[in-house]
C-alpha cells in the first residue's frame, strides 16, 4: 500500500507525516505525528473525544482523512496551553472538577475554546447544545458547564 | 446547588476542601496516557476476527492464508489458550468459572453471539491486519439462536450448552435448560402476610440490557519474554485482577506477569475483567514481538458486557395506615452468553431499603445469545429497585400518602433484618428522605403534562484488599503509592486523608497509581471501595510512619517514644518533657533520616472490613410531550449518604455522573436485535446516551452520617446514586402521563403508546 505525502501545521509547526489513502487524520495525529491526547471513542463522529479545529473549524478528526489536510492549520489539545500557562478553560476545569476520568476531556475542552471564541458570553443553554456532540459518561455534565460558563466570565474580564 | 447536610462540626483541615486534583493537569493538557497511548519498538497491532453470527457450531478455522500474508507475525484461535476445569470459584456473588471465561475470551466449541472472538492476528500494521482478518476462513454451522429472557427459559427454546443443568434446584432438573441459576431468598411467612394485607399491587416489568458507555473503548499494550516474563499496559478498574485473570487466562504464573495501570477513560464495571490483554499476550507470545490492541467502538458494543435485560414481577402487601407487610419479587436477568448475571445483587438489594418483616426474592440467571453481562455501578440493583420503587409508588398512592412519607414510614432503620440474614448496622437512611422533604423543590407546584417521581435505593458498597505504601522523601514531602486505580479523582481523596492524618500540606503529598510489582496487592476499583478501603490503607500506613517519626524525634531528643507525641504535622515532647524541646517538623526529621536509621517508609496492607452501605433519595421532575411522547427531564435532586465527603467536588460529580447514566437508562438505552439476532445499534448515533442538551443541572444533597469503622467516616459514594435513578424517572413519566410505565426505555414510541392506550380507554 503506497503512502500519501502530506504537509500541514499543526499547533503552530510544520509537520510533514506519510499516510495510506483511508487512514484519518486522528490515526495520523495519534500513530505518526505521536499526538495520542486527541482521543478516539468511536471512529464515527458520534461522541467528540477526537476533537481538533482544521483552519479554525470544529472537527472531528476520525471524520477527516489524513491526505485531506494537506497545506491546512491543525489545533490538538497540546497546543491549547500556552508553553506552562494553562488556558483559561483548562484551568476552570481543574477548579470545578469538570472531568473525572478525563478521557472526553481534550475533545470538550477543544469544542469549548470554539465556542467561546465565536460567542463569548454563551447562556448555559447555548454551552449545553454546543457541547452537544461531544460526550462525557461520567460528570453528568454539571460541572463541565459550570467550568465553560466561568472560563467564559473569566476571558471577558481579561 | 449543592447542599451538604452535616451531622457534626468539622475539625479537619485538609478533608472537606476542594483542592485540585494532583493527576489533573496531564488530563487537561493531553499528556496523560490510556490504555491506547502506549507503544513500543517493534510493536505490532493486533486485531480480532468476530462472529458474524448470534450462535453456530465453528466446524473450523483456516487460518493458514492469513498466516502467509507479508506483514502479519502471529495469528490465534482458542487453540492458543489452555482448556480449563469447568467449576466455579469464589463467593457465590461473584463467582467465575474460567471453562466459562476461556471460551467467552475466544471461543472454541461455538459461537455464542454477535461479535464473539473467534481469531486473531498480529501485524505491522493495522492495515495489514484488518486484510489479514477478511483471510481466515471459518466454516460455521449456524444453529437457532435466542435473544430475549423469558424466551430463552421457554423449554423448547435453543440451549446455548447441551449439559447445563440449571443450579440452585433441589432436586436438580433432569433436563438442561438455559437457565444456569436459580436463587431465593426469604424472611417471614409471604404466603400467610400476603392473606392478611389489605391492599396487594402486583405488577410485571421489563428492562433492557444497556452498556457502561465508557469513552475508552478497551485498550492494551503487552510484551512477552522468550524466557517467560511478560508486561502489560492496561486500562482497567484493577491491574491485580488484570494480572491474576491474564495469568490464569495464559497458564502461566502470575509472577511473571507484570501490569501497569494506564490511566483509565471510564469503567463503571465494565472495565473489572480482561478482553483484550490475553489475546494481546498470547500474540505476543507467538510472534515475539510486543503487541497491541485497541477495541472500535462497535467491538465494544457487541463484545464487552453490557448490564443485563430483565424481566420481572414484584408484588408487595400494605396495611392501611402504610406498613408494608410483605413483598415478593421474581428477578429473570440475562446473564448473556455465559452465565454470571448480577441476579444475586438484585435479589438481596431488591428490599433491602425497607423494614419489611415478610419477604421472598427469586431470581434467575438465565443464558442467551448476547455478549456476557459485566458489571455496572451497584450491578443488577438499579434494574430490581426500578420494579420495587414502582410497585412502592403504586402502593402509595393506593393508600393515599405522599411518596417519601410512606417510605420514611417503612425504612429500615439499624436493627432491621435483610433478606440475607444479617442485621443493617447503619444510620443514613431516613436523612436522605428527609433531605428531600424539606428540599424546597419538593413541593412546588408543576404544570400540564408535567410529573414528579421519587425513588429510595440500597448498595452494598465493598471493602476488602487494598495496599498503601508512605513514603517521606528527603525534603518532607511525601509520596503515597496505591495499588488502586483512579478512575474518578481517588489520588486526590487518597492524598488528601494522607495531609490530613500526617498534618502536612495536601501539597507535599504526592500520590500514585503504582503497578502490580512496586506495591501490594489491590483489588479492583469497583464496588465505591477505594477512598472506603485503601483510604483505610493510606491512613495505617500514615500511622506508621508517624510512629517512625516520633521513635526519630526521640532519638534526637534522647526521650522515651512514648514521650513524643505528633500533632500538627510536628513531633512534640509530651509528658514529662512538655515543653522541653522546640517541635520537630515532618521535614526537620526528614532531614536526619540517615543519623536516625534511614529511609522513612511504611506500607500497609489491609483487607478492609466494616463497610457501610451506600444510600440514596432522589427525585425528579420531568415534561412529556403528548404529541411526541418525548420526555425532559426538567429538575434531578439526588440525596445520597456519603458517611462523609474526603473532596465534595468529587463526591458531588459522582452522584451526578450516576444520575445522567440512571436517566438515560430510563429514558433512551437499549440494545435492539434484528430478527437474526444481530445488534443493530453498535454505535453512539444509535445508543444515545445522554448529551449536555438532554439534562438539567442535578443537584446534590451530600448527607454526612460517618461511617464509625472508616478513620473519616467515609462510605463508598460511587454507585447508591445511580440505583434509585431509574424508577424515580418512571415514577415521574407515569405521574405525568397518568399511567403506569413497566418496560425501560421509556422511549417516545413506548410513552406515546401510553399516553394513546390511556386516550383509548
């Protein structure tokens, strides 16, 4: 099976990886490039855990091949704090005990900066159905809520 | 809101408050590392050939195309394993028997559902051994299968063993049936109070099998020496057990099997037992190269255990002023391909929550053509309290009292026998209720097609093994190593009882998860027994190395030991020599360790007995839509006794966590068949779990009535929350709707029904 060449950035860096035709772009993330902190929980688009933003834009990167982000912008939840300062989100959900196994942790936390970046001042309602698509089975979202609604008050103060 | 009711005024420092969790920034940042985030050189991926069929007769397997492709290194069957005796071991509860286990790891005579293991290869890449798979021939014969519970005890219906005489009979049946168990437990004389009771509510239910739906689908890594040694990395609920069952598994001996913890992405039970690891080991074995594999989601779904489906009867006997006087109920679990359903559980927590003087529980575990039940938070209790709470409902508003009177009026209370013989020793009860009560919410007014329900549960909760070790590095600060997984924030209330108990900042407290060969044996995570029973081991070994330090400070001080005393993180002269000396901080001798005798270390093991059980009241509002039958749920208040609360936070996400499973048990999942007996919803489109936009906030009453056998008074907190939730929603639907809901989900089509067979009549 011959492999695609494929040149992207991510997180800021180029990266160059060799991929098949059908591998996708979370398999590339986790088995080339050694970025295993985007999460895969089904493989279907179905739960959020493999969350990333390609140019910008919400995805899930079990959706998308690896040969489709040639020349595209990539950001994976290593690349969310800044070197050793924690994102305001990160830092929230440590403070309110958002996650407890924290394996839906890096796809919510991905989906959450999204938000806010396109609505800052998000009702609990909208943090609800914009979180929608990425699942958590242990907090019963309670405190994930509460910890984006803080970050949230936190970044428009800053 | 939160709300924490407390018996008695804190004098604690450290327990009680909210600090961060020392596992918790690797979370957040990506760098923590699950059981699929491990490899290593020269690693080969695994994967594995399932059944396509719920149950057949595998004439054989040709596995010698598969073989001969480039790339692939080592390809399995069943003939891999070694066969084992066929006996079960271990208490009747939670008994195993590995003829059983073997065949459900890979099967060998037959195919026992969709999804069943059958083959496996290794391969350098995960290409290559997915091509690999579509090459191994089976020649199955496909035989009748059965997939619903009383089906499978009809007695024409297909066997999945041709020998299983049902146990638990006297005499024993002289035909086999699908029926492996049979159970009763009574107290009383049912038949006479049931004669005697005024009024009698009988009602049927059924439930279906729902999965754990933890987000990390079963993943390892696992490397086998030529001499015989072997490693593995996995993600479960207990490395020990991972190690004794993969051992066992393998025929090879348990020390030369050496497992590390990953972090864990959710368990709920269904992470207590191997699936992957001895299939990992013995590719590894035969190829020699280290090997790994990671489930799909769909694997999950059709080949890891969900909680059983069930079908019931409960009856229960009331007097006119409230008393409950008998109650009966018959319990038919799945047990799934192999028999081990949590029947038992059911039976003896069915009632458990009330003084009822007559009582008789049946229940039967029953075989049929589904992937093996596991565990799931409080194992088959919330599937029988869901039938009782009903039934208990139903009583009271036969008699016309308010829900949580008449169970207040019949709570068991320490003194009150259960149905298994020993008498409850605990208090806890009846202040969940009373939360609830006096919750404000409780009586305010609802509107049109709007209901409320509330519901009571029991749970044993789980002590036993647990091992600790201290150690006080050589600027003071302290690292405390368990053997128990953390799959919730247990590092944090582990080393939060070690700050408390050693005086010290929880910030000079480092805890870990260690492996099987760094520390004593553990036993699983399961059962809410870590922060209850190597919180217990923390804390003796705490003790030790206080002692240690106090012979130290005595040492130095050139005083008897016994005039030392610690307080405040400090050794002080005591007794004679009050006052003689400045204190001595945990650092300050930790700097002398090589002057005073060395290293500063202690490690303790305990098999944990004095177990208090886990409690919990909820109730919960909810708005049906008579058009659609679709349910909100619109307000979930949950009281649970906690003994007390080492981190609220986590306490609290517990309960919450609990509850969103309880309701989505209630509303939305279930495990739907085709006629082939296929799963048709192996994924999470179709198995909806909950999502943010489907619940409210759940709120939590945090009850504290210490446990006295717990050093802090902690009871396990992890499962009683989830088993009210199920009935306390039904109870809610069926209130809106004004009729009685009997089979979860309560999905629209079946709430619609409802609501359009009550129109018609």
């Amino acid at each position: 099976m011959s492999k695609h060449h494929v040149t992207a950035t991510v997180n800021g860096d180029v990266v160059e990886f060799l991929c098949e035709t059908h591998r996708s772009l979370l398999d590339v993330l986790r088995d080339e490039l050694n970025l295993t902190g985007t999460k895969e929980g089904c493989g279907t688009g179905d739960c959020g855990a493999c969350s990333v933003t390609i140019d910008g834009r919400l995805t899930c990167s079990c959706l998308v091949l690896g040969v489709e982000v040639e020349g595209k912008a990539i950001e994976t939840i290593e690349g969310m704090a800044a070197g050793a300062v924690l994102h305001p989100l990160q830092r929230k959900f440590l403070e309110h005990a958002a996650l407890q196994c924290g394996i839906c942790t890096p796809g919510i936390l991905i989906a959450a900066r999204s938000l806010l970046e396109r609505n800052p001042d998000p009702t609990e309602e909208e943090v609800r159905y914009w979180l929608a698509g990425n699942l958590c089975r242990c907090t019963g979202y309670h405190k994930i809520v509460d910890a984006v609604l803080d970050a949230a008050r936190e970044m428009r103060r800053q | 809101m939160s709300a924490t009711l407390k018996p008695e005024e804190k004098k604690l420092k450290v327990v009680g408050t909210r600090p961060i969790r020392p596992d918790g920034v690797p979370k957040v940042t990506g760098l923590a590392r699950y059981g699929a985030d491990y490899s290593l050189p020269g690693m080969l991926w695994g994967k594995i050939l399932r059944s396509p069929h719920p149950h057949a007769r595998i004439r054989s397997i040709d596995t010698s195309k598969a073989q001969a492709l480039p790339g692939v290194k080592a390809v399995m069957t069943s003939a891999d394993l070694p066969e084992h005796k066929f006996e079960y071991v271990g208490p009747e509860r939670v008994a195993v028997n590995f003829w059983h286990m073997t065949r459900n790891i890979m099967a060998r005579e037959k195919v026992l559902y969709e999804g069943h293991a059958v083959a496996a290869v290794a391969a350098i890449s995960r290409s290559i051994a997915d091509e690999a798979l579509r090459l191994i021939e089976v020649d199955y014969e496909v035989l009748p299968h059965v997939i619903d519970v009383e089906e499978a005890m009809r007695p024409d219906a297909p066997l999945l063993f041709e020998d299983m005489i049902t146990r638990g009979i006297e005499p024993a049946p002289d035909k086999p049936s699908n029926v492996s168990k049979r159970i009763e437990f009574k107290i009383g004389d049912p038949e006479a109070a049931f004669a005697a009771a005024d009024e009698i509510v009988e009602t049927s239910f059924k439930t279906a099998p729902v999965h754990q739906g933890y987000l990390e689908p079963q993943a390892c890594l696992a490397r086998f020496d030529p001499d015989g040694q072997a490693e593995v990395w996995a993600s479960s609920q207990g490395h020990f057990v991972i190690r004794a069952l993969t051992a066992r598994l393998l025929g090879m001996d348990i020390g030369n099997l050496r497992v590390y913890p990953a972090e864990i992405g959710g368990g709920f039970g269904g992470k207590n037992v191997p699936y992957v690891e001895p299939v990992a080991l013995a590719l590894s074995r035969k190829s020699g190269h280290p090997v790994k594999i990671v489930m799909t989601r769909e694997e999950v779904f059709k080949a890891c255990g969900p909680a059983p489906g069930s079908s019931m009867t409960v009856k229960i006997g009331v007097r006119k002023d409230g008393k409950i006087v008998v109650a009966e109920g018959v319990f038919k679990f799945q047990a799934g391909a192999v028999p081990g359903s949590p029947v038992m559980n059911a039976c003896m927590c069915a009632f458990a929550p009330y003084d009822i003087p007559n009582v008789r529980s049946v229940g039967y575990d029953v075989v049929c053509n589904r992937p093996k039940t596991a565990a799931y938070r409080a194992p088959g209790t919330p599937v029988s309290a869901y039938a009782v709470e009903s039934v208990v409902d139903m009583a009271a508003a036969r008699i016309g009292m308010d829900p949580l009177q008449f169970r207040l009026k019949n709570i068991a209370r320490p003194g009150t026998p259960t149905v298994w013989g020993p008498k409850h020793t605990h208090e806890g009860f009846t202040e969940t209720i009373q939360a609830l009560m006096k919750h404000p919410g409780y009586s305010a007014p609802l509107r049109k097609n709007q209901g409320r329900g509330v519901a009571s549960g029991y749970w044993f909760n789980n002590g036993g093994e647990s091992s600790a070790a201290v150690h006080v590095n050589e600027d003071g600060t302290v690292l405390v190593a368990t053997g128990s997984a953390d799959l919730s924030g247990t590092r944090a209330s582990l080393a939060m009882m070690a700050a408390e108990t050693l005086g010290i900042d929880y910030d000079k407290v480092r805890p870990i998860v260690a492996d099987t060969a760094s520390i004593g044996y553990g036993h699983l995570a399961a059962g809410s027994r870590t922060t209850f029973a190597t919180g217990i081991a923390v804390v003796e070994a705490c003790k030790k190395v206080i002692g240690n330090l106090r012979a130290r400070a005595a040492m130095i001080w050139e005083v008897n030991a016994e005039d030392v005393i610690w307080e405040d993180g400090c050794a002080r002269p005591a007794g004679g020599n009050k006052g003689r000396f400045e204190p001595l901080s945990l650092k300050a001798i930790a700097a002398k360790r090589s002057v005073t005798g060395g290293p500063i270390v202690a490690e303790v093991s305990v098999n944990a007995g004095g177990v208090a059980p886990g409690f919990a009241t909820e109730f919960c509002d909810v708005e049906v839509d008579p058009e659609t039958g679709q349910v909100k749920v619109l307000r979930f208040v949950a009281a649970q006794d906690v003994g007390r609360a080492i981190h609220p936070s986590y306490v609290e996400g517990q309960i919450q966590g609990g509850a969103a499973q309880g309701i989505g048990w209630a509303l939305n999942e279930e495990y739907i068949y085709d006629t082939a007996g296929r799963l048709t919803n192996a994924g999470f489109l179709d198995y909806r779990v909950p999502v943010a936009s489907d619940l409210p906030r759940i709120e939590t009453v945090l009850v504290e009535v210490p446990n006295p056998n717990h050093p802090f008074g902690v009871k396990g907190v992890g499962e009683a929350n989830i088993v009210p939730s199920l009935a306390a929603v039904s109870n809610a639907v069926s209130n809106a709707i004004g009729r009685r809901m009997t089979e979860l989900p309560m999905s629209p089509p079946k709430v619609l029904h409802a609501i359009d067979s009550g129109r018609a009549g």
